[in-house]
C-alpha cells in the first residue's frame, strides 16, 4: 500500500486551520504521518495540532523559507511514497480529496499532483473568479511535450495542495532552499524535463483563496516579479504565458461586470498594481534592499546576506 | 472608495515615481547597516594615489566592532595588502590601486600570490564593495564563510601573461560574487594554440557559493573556475572574450561535486567551450546532479577567427551523470553544441541551437525531446544503453558503423537531410518521423540491427529506394508509413523475419520530390 506523509507549514492559522483539522480527520485516504512544521504560532495552533496527533517541529535556526522549509519537514520525516502538501488555509472539500490525488500516481509516469482550489465560502468576486479561472473542473495531465501548447502554464501547481512522489521528488534534488516563491513551480518544472509528467486532479478539491488588498496584490506580484527574474531559464525552457495575463484581465473584467458591475474601478485598480508590482519585481536588482523589502510580500527574504 | 484602497493607489504611485527616477544600489543586500561606518580618512589615509594607504585603512578595519562597515571615500587609494576581519564590511567610492612592482606570476605549484589586495583566512560574514586596480588578486579567501563581494569593479594586469585570478576563494562556504565587474586579469588569448593564466573567479574545494549577475570579460583564461567544490549556483552572468571557457567544472575527488545550477548565463566569444565539465581525468562517472538551462551562448572557440580545439555552445560534459539541459540557445560556436563523452544520464530537452549533438564513447541513458538541432552525430566508438530522441527538429542523424546501443528510440521528430544509415547492434524504434532525403543513397538504410520497428513515419526521398533493408537486420518490422520515393520504395534484401504491412508509398514519384 502506497504510504502517505501529509506536511503542512503554520503560523498563527486561526479558523481555518482547525476547519482543516478537522477536514483531515475526516479523510478516507489512510496517512502515514501527519507533520506541522510551525513558524511560531502564538495562537494554539500548535497546541491544536498536537491533540491531534501531529508531529509538530519548529523551524530551527534558518526561518521560513518556501522551500527550505519544507525541505526541512520532508528531511525529517522521509519515510512515505508520495509526500502531500497543504497550507494551513486550503481546506479539503470533502472526503475524498486526498484520496483523489493519491489515485493518480497508480500512473507510474506521474511525478507530481496538485489539487482543485476553490474559493473559501464568502470569497468576494475576484477571489472567486481567480479560482474559477485557474482550477477548472477537468482533471489534465501534463508533460514536456505538452510546452509547445501550453508555455508557462504546462508546469503551473500549487503547495497549497500539491503531491509528490518519493522517487520523482528526490531524483530532482528536492525543494530549492532560498526562492523567494515558487519551489513548486521549480520542482514541476524539473520533474517534467527529466521525462516525469504532472497531473492537475479536478475532482480532489480544497476551499483555498486569499482576499489581497491592493497594496499585498502589488506586493504579491512583486514577489513574482522577482522570482520570474531569479528563474529565467524556467521560461526558457517552457516558453512564456503569453497572451495568458490578458485573457486572465478580460475574463475576470466579463465575471465582476455581470455579477457586481460597481466593482470595476476596483478591478481596474488590481491590474495596475499587479502590473506595476510585477515590473518592479522584474527589474528588482537596480532597486536598494530597503525598497526591495517593503515592496515585497515576503519581508524575511530579503533580510539575509 | 474606502481609505485604504486610496492609501493602496497614493502608495503604489510613490512606487511608481520612485521607479521612474531610477533609483540606484548605494547599500547592497547584505550589508550589515546596524554598525557604524568608519571613514578611513579619520584614520590618516589619503586617497591621493601616491601614499601608501595600507596601514590607515588596515587601522580603521582594525578598529571596527562587529558589524561596522569601513568607508573610503573618493579618491585613489595606493595599497599594497590588507587584511580582512571578521563582521566588519568594506565599501568604498574610491579606487583601491596596487603598485605595479607587487605583480607575481601564477604557478601550478604556487596557485595564489603572497600579496592580494584584500587577504581573508578563517574569517566569516564579510561585506565588501569597491573598485580596485590589482597586480594581484583582488581577494584571496580561505576558510572562510559567508563573504560577499558585491557591486565591484576589479581591473587585473593584462601584461602578466601569469596573472593570478581577481577573486581565490579556498575551501569557503556559503560566499558569493555579485553584480560585479572583473576584466583584464592576464594577457589576452593571440593563438589557438596557447593562453595565458588569468581567471575572474577561481573556487577551490568549496561550498554554497553563488555567483550571480556579474560580468567577467577580457581576462586570461576562464570567466569561471571551479575546482572540488559543491552546491553552486551560477546564474545571471555575462561571460565574454576570456582565453579559455566561460564556466569550466573541474574534479578531484569528485566527492564534493555536487549540486550545480547554472542558468540564465550569456557565453560569447570565449576562446575554449561556453560551459565545461570535466571529469575524464578521475576515471569513473560522477552524479553530479546538475541544471544547465537558459543560458545563451554564441562564437565560442575561436581566437582571431581561427579555431582552437574547443568552443561548445550549451555544454562539454565528460564523465558525468544526473545532468539536465533545457532551454539553452547556442549559436555560431566552433565545436558541437553539446559533446557528451563517457556519461551517465544525461537529459537534454527544449535547446536550440545551429551546433550539433555529438556523442562519444559509453554512455548509460541520453534522452533528448524538443530540441532544434542541426546534426545527431556519434563518433565510431560509441556504444550507449539507452538513446531517446523525440519531438526534435534534427538536421542530419550520423550514425557511423559499428556502433553499440542497446535501445536506439527516434519518435515524432523532423529530419530534413537523410540519409540515416543505422548499423548498430542493438534495438531501434524508428517511429512517427518526417524523414526528407535527396541523397543518392536513399533515405534510411537499416543494417545489423537486433530489431528494427519502422512505424507511422512520413518519409520523402529523391533518388533510388528509400528505405533499404539489409540481410543482416533482423525482425524488422515496416508498417503503416507513408514514401514518397523518386525510385522505389523499398529494396529489401530479405533479411529473416521481415514484416512489411499497411504502407501507403508512391514510386518513382519524380514530379513531388522536386
């Protein structure tokens, strides 16, 4: 029987952490381990995920780090075929949800599995559309040879929830430690070019969305920005997106005009911020550290050497 | 509109202009900024650039606590050799010179000078920033930890014809090269033949190190050397006109050489290969567990605009395993694009370039899907377990005779100049390929195979049969393909257990093939 660890990063998770408890409880899928690997929570959610007994282990001397932390749960507890990853924030949809990713690694060509995000209930518009937008319904699976449609999107994935399989994960060299975001996106795009292929499972469902003000939008694709510039050859290996910002733009202009038409200047408002952030992300490197910092979203990055 | 969306709109604004005025570096990330900063002029120095400045600022380094940073500001300082402490950093606007009377020669048996500019040993989290015009090295590190040169600009001798590198790091750790600028350390490459000692970075049996988003031209010998060291991130340099290799790899005990990433590099006009990672001289294979990607590279191998006897474009790899290369772009370079001797693994997917891929000697596994490249080419002694070629636009495949693979695959690519003659021992798949020949010998011949399926290609050929069929090549199965032939389709020796079923073929097709 496949073995299965569950890893999950917390800080201060709140509601939606205990809700994700008890989703967890809930699971059919048998799991071999869970383990909460906690940035300093001050809030009970380590207290919370002891009684139900998780493994629990803080993040040392190094802080959070995307992918070093999770690195660092998987160094620690190894002992599993496919590694599941959530954040304290997705929640699964139902029962069957890790059950569904497990499934697809009966496919042994398949390397690495993310999961169908929808939005939290109370999702305002755009939240709910981005979901709408990037977690269709159809399961996919993707490969290499799959670029030439796809560009970019071909390895597009999220920790939120997200599999791995052992052999696959470790072939690759794990999580790159030090990124500023997108160890997953690293890590899909590795597995594909040494022959792996990923599957997007639509029906192993999480409720997983963030409500961003403008300024953590700007700063969101600040960070983006950045790793887009720290990880070219990603691009270069894949291709680009393309027109896919533009289709994004006119998709979700179309869903907020026919559902709360009032919110367009807000809207308007995201782009511009999303844009500008992800310009000055791109161009990071002629920015001094103290602007680099407060224009990013992920603070601590910028405080090592 | 609530107050915080226009606070939001007022604060990306300022993001905006600040972007517009094109704000600058002044502190680079990694400066300490919680010290004082000690200006070595308070301590005598004169930045006039005929005073010797060493001991001024050797006493304000000397003076620091942990956490200073040591300024110079502008000016000349004439200096023969300071030394690094601990958590104290150094930026400086001015010039840092040394006396041309210190320049010493780089020897195999005496590798480092005994008077760089900045001397650091067993010392740890170091800031440095500066310009400075060397006889030697700018920075000869040992046993140190967590330095970081940053924003520099380091000018060498370009007389000495044995010049010793701009930066020596010897069994280090966790230290990087950034944003920085290194050029004329040794005389320039004049023949094919011979180069002059002089390399931009040197690293010796170390680990954790980053060079990133520098720029190394003009200098002796390599842009990059590595040496016995591991977990190495290259990324984001421009690499041009040094007398050897832009990046070269090389082995000890190879325990150590582990972990490399090198991305997004600009490689030209390096007299020796792009990127060169040899391990022949070791004797078995090593995982290196490498990502070469996105790196361009153009007009390597050449000194004057004669050959020399290197010059790949995405990769010389010898005696290596667990190497990816994707998304490289090549062009223009002297020798093979990408020369595979006597590897392991070896994946290379999604590169392009107007080179060829050439393979030599044993291999264990070679698999390659998306590239654009002009010739396939194995030298007579090759001899793989495993060669996978797919969804690639080849220019020629030359397979000479005698060769051993156990499993040749050939999937969905197109070839446009046959012809391919395979002569191997061992199994090949010949599937689902647009195969276009105007040769005298046809389009495919097929000799000594163990097993041969030729399925669902697309094959158009100008003169005398296309496929030919040896006695030797056996259980050759020929089903469901298209010829086009500007003779017959087939001339088939009738080798033993030879399946020929559903071919769609049109012969003697003179009028198509022209």
């Amino acid at each position: 029987m496949t073995k299965v660890n569950v890893y999950i990063p917390t800080l201060n998770g709140g509601q939606h952490f205990i809700a994700l408890l008890d989703a967890l409880a809930a699971q059919h899928a048998p799991i071999t381990q869970h383990v909460v690997i906690d940035s300093g929570s001050t809030d009970g959610t380590v207290e919370a995920a002891r009684a139900e007994g998780f493994e629990v282990m803080g993040l040392g001397d190094a802080g959070f780090d995307h992918g070093g932390t999770r690195q660092r749960a998987i160094d620690a507890y190894p002992q599993a075929d496919v590694y599941i990853f959530l954040t304290q924030d997705a929640i699964p949809a139902d029962e069957s949800a890790l059950t569904n990713i497990i499934r697809v690694f009966d496919d042994p060509q398949i390397g690495m599995a993310y999961g169908r995000q929808l939005p939290h209930k109370g999702a305002t518009v755009m939240e709910a559309h981005a979901r709408l937008f990037n977690y269709p319904p159809q399961t996919q699976i993707r490969g290499l040879a799959d670029a030439d449609t796809y560009g970019i999107k071909t390895i597009s994935c999220s920790n939120s929830f997200a599999a791995y399989r052992r052999s696959a994960f470790e072939g690759v060299g794990g999580f790159p430690r030090g990124t500023i975001m997108g160890e997953d996106v690293i890590v899909a795009g590795r597995l594909l070019l040494d022959g792996w292929k990923m599957a997007y499972v639509g029906d192993a469902c999480v409720y997983h969305s963030h409500a961003y003000s403008l300024r953590e939008e700007f700063e969101r694709y600040f960070d983006i920005g950045v790793f887009h510039n720290d990880n070219r050859w990603i691009f270069d290996s894949f291709g680009k997106a393309d027109s896919e910002g533009f289709r994004y733009a006119l998709s979700e202009i179309r869903y907020v005009v026919r559902r709360k038409p009032w919110l367009l200047p807000k809207v308007c408002c995201s782009f511009v911020a999303k844009w500008l952030g992800y310009k000055l992300g791109l161009s990071y490197r002629s920015l001094p550290l103290r602007l680099r910092k407060a224009f990013s979203m992920y603070k601590a990055y910028w405080g090592r050497g | 509109m609530k107050w915080t969306n226009l606070r939001g709109i007022i604060w990306i604004g300022g993001s905006l202009l600040a972007l517009a005025c094109g704000v600058r570096v002044n502190h680079p990330a990694g400066a300490e900024t919680t010290g004082r900063r000690i200006n070595v002029k308070e301590y005598g120095a004169t930045g006039d650039g005929k005073t010797d400045d060493s001991r001024f600022i050797q006493a304000a380094l000397d003076s620091a606590s942990i956490g200073d940073t040591v300024y110079l500001p502008k000016g000349t300082y004439l200096v023969h050799t300071i030394r690094l402490v601990s958590n104290v950093h150094l930026v400086s606007d001015g010039l840092l010179k040394q006396p041309d009377e210190l320049s010493a020669q780089f020897a195999v048996e005496k590798q480092h000078s005994d008077a760089p500019l900045f001397r650091a040993h067993r010392i740890s989290n170091v800031f440095l920033s500066f310009r400075a015009e060397t006889a030697n090295e700018a920075i000869y590190a040992s046993q140190c930890s967590n330095l970081t040169l940053a924003n520099s600009q380091l000018t060498g001798d370009s007389t000495n014809n044995r010049s010793f590198p701009a930066v020596l790091w010897y069994s280090c750790a966790a230290s990087r090269v950034v944003g920085t600028t290194i050029t004329q350390y040794g005389g320039a490459r004049e023949s094919p033949t011979t180069y002059h000692p002089g390399t931009a970075v040197r690293v010796l049996s170390s680990q954790g190190i980053t060079i990133s988003g520098n720029r190394f031209h003009h200098n002796g010998e390599n842009g990059i050397f590595i040496h016995d060291s591991g977990d190495v991130e290259i990324d984001g340099n421009h690499i041009h006109h040094n007398g050897m290799s832009g990046i070269q790899v090389a082995f000890n005990t190879a325990e150590r050489v582990m972990n490399y990433r090198i991305t997004n590099n600009r490689l030209e006009y390096n007299a020796a290969d792009a990127v060169d990672i040899n391990n022949r001289a070791h004797g078995r294979v090593v995982a290196i567990n490498a990502l070469i990607a996105g790196n361009y590279s153009k007009s390597n191998g050449f000194v004057k605009g004669e050959s020399t006897p290197d010059g790949s474009g995405i990769g010389t790899l010898i005696g290596i395993s667990g190497v990816t290369l994707s998304g490289n772009r090549a062009f223009g370079n002297n020798r093979p694009a990408l020369y595979i001797e006597g590897c392991g693994a070896i994946t290379a997917n999604r590169n392009i370039t107007d080179g060829a891929f050439e393979l030599v000697g044993q291999w264990e596994h070679i698999r390659m899907e998306g590239n654009s490249f002009h010739t396939l080419r194995l030298l007579a002694n090759a001899e793989g377990r495993l060669l996978d070629i797919r969804h690639s636009q080849i220019g020629s495949i030359m397979l000479p005779n005698g060769i051993r693979v156990d499993s040749v695959s050939i999937i969905e690519n197109e070839i446009n100049s046959g012809p391919i003659n395979i002569n191997m021992e061992g199994h090949l798949k010949f599937e689902g390929n647009r195969l276009r020949s105007g040769h005298e010998s046809g389009a495919l011949l097929l000799v000594k195979t163990k097993s041969a399926s030729l399925l669902g290609n697309h094959i158009f050929n100008a003169k005398n049969a296309a496929i030919t069929v040896r006695k030797t090549a056996l259980n050759v199965r020929i089903d469901s393909n298209f010829v086009t032939s500007g003779g017959t389709w087939i001339h088939d020796f009738k080798p033993p257990n030879i399946k020929i079923n559903k071919n769609t073929v049109r012969e003697h097709a003179t009028k198509e093939m022209q």
